[in-house]
C-alpha cells in the first residue's frame, strides 16, 4: 500500500465512525417517551459503533505499520 491509500483508508474510516455514531445516536433520539429504546436497538446501535472502531483500529495499523 502506498501512503496516499493509507491516509484514504483512514479518513474512510474516521468518517464512517462519524456516520455511523451520528445514524445510531440520531436513530435513539427521534424516539418518544411513550415509545422506549429496546435493549436490542441499543446493542444494535452499539454494536454498530464498535464495527466502525475496528475498522479505524485496522486503518489505524495499516497507516503506521505501512508508513
């Protein structure tokens, strides 16, 4: 891998972390009080969130690995 395709491959990450943080925080958050999150909406959002960390973490190492 070149520097350039690393450095694209880190930025995709950090913005899919973004989208992905946003999309689930925002999804939460349009509920009302007579309509609770479940605890699988919950763990869907945050399994979500945790995919796009590995994601960054993989970038992450191959930015420095391959620097």
């Amino acid at each position: 891998m070149t520097k350039p395709t690393n450095e694209q491959e880190l930025l995709k990450a950090l913005e899919a972390i973004h989208n992905t943080f946003a999309e689930s925080t925002d999804q939460i958050a349009r509920r009302d009080s007579d309509d609770p999150v479940t605890h699988g909406e919950l763990y869907n959002a945050m399994h979500s969130i945790s995919l796009a960390l590995l994601d960054i973490g993989t970038a992450l190492d191959n930015y420095f690995y391959n620097k």
